[in-house]
C-alpha cells in the first residue's frame, strides 16, 4: 500500500507531495489487477491524464469547463492514448462504460467545482451519480477510485448535496451485497 506521512488534510503537503501521493494510488491498483485504461472524470489541468498516458494503453477524461478542457485539448494534442471529452460527467460515463465494459478500466472520479469560476454540472457534487452509474454497470475487471474524500468529507458536503448523507450507508450496503473488501 501506498505510504504517506500523514494525510494532507492533517498536515500540510506540497502541491507535488500531493499529486504523487494520488497517482501513486493509482499506479498501485493499476499493477495489483493488470488494468490498461485510465477514465477520469473532472481533467482540470490535466496532471493526471500525463501521469497516465506513459502508464496506460489509454485515457479518458471528461471536463465540463470549456477553458480547462481546451487547454487539456492544446497540451495532449497529437498524443494518439489520450482521449478528451467535453461534457457532464453524468452524461458522458455511462457512454464510456458502455465502451469500455470488456477492458480492465481504472475509473478515478475527481468530478467537482474547482474554485471560482469554474462550473457546476447537473448536480455539485457528481460523484454520488457517478457510483450509482459504475454500480449500476455492474463493472467486471475495474477498480472504482475517489479523489478529495477526506476525513470530513460527509460534513464538508451536506450543505451543497444533502443526498450524501444517506452515502455512507449505501455505499456500505453495495459492499456488502457484491462482497468488496477494504484494500486488497
């Protein structure tokens, strides 16, 4: 497992301490199941998207803000693995799951507002859409991570989706019910 010095919510983290920590993870269930294909909702700058297309056979990405994802457009153009979408995640993934049903899919969501200026899509916090759609899918040969899911994050969201909070439980429910494990 991935080690750290303490999570950057606890205790402050470089900008680069943070995003190798993340792609560290990802990296992780990468190798743990044999997995070629990166999907994540929310490019923003696109740091993820470059970790991945030297890791995977292909990535995808969503954005809903046209600036992000034109500048996403410009530094990945001509790069044949990488795959930019603009559109609302809740629109966009159930397609690319379609898509992508027979491969073995790392799907990192990191779907969300990012400071001023930046969109909502259909819904603040999308992330409770997209597992209700990867659950749905019934997903065989993926691995389904979160980004920004801190020690408060039930607290930090109720004020803008109240739905979260029954989150928790259903995600505990699905886990039950399909048998996943923590960790490994």
């Amino acid at each position: 497992m991935t080690k750290h010095k303490g999570f950057w919510w606890e205790e402050p983290w470089t900008g680069e301490e943070v995003m190798g920590y993340k792609t560290g993870v990802i990296r992780e269930y990468k190798d743990k199941f044999g997995l070629d294909i990166l999907v994540e909702t929310g490019t923003y700058a696109g740091d993820t998207v470059e970790f991945g297309r030297h890791r995977f056979r292909d990535v995808y990405s969503v954005e809903i803000d046209p600036r992000n994802y034109e500048a996403a457009k410009e530094r990945f153009k001509g790069v044949p693995n990488v795959h930019l979408y603009l559109a609302d995640t809740e629109d966009w993934l159930p397609e690319i799951v379609k898509l992508l049903s027979e491969e073995g899919t790392v799907y990192w969501l990191d779907a969300h507002k990012s400071g001023e200026g930046t969109p909502y899509g259909k819904t603040p916090f999308p992330v409770l859409e997209e597992l209700g759609i990867l659950l749905k899918a019934n997903l065989k040969n993926a691995v389904v991570l979160m980004d920004d899911i801190d020690s408060t994050f039930f607290q930090k969201i109720k004020a803008i989706a109240p739905e979260a909070q029954e989150l928790g439980g259903w995600i505990a429910e699905m886990r039950i019910a399909r048998g996943i494990q923590d960790g490994y």
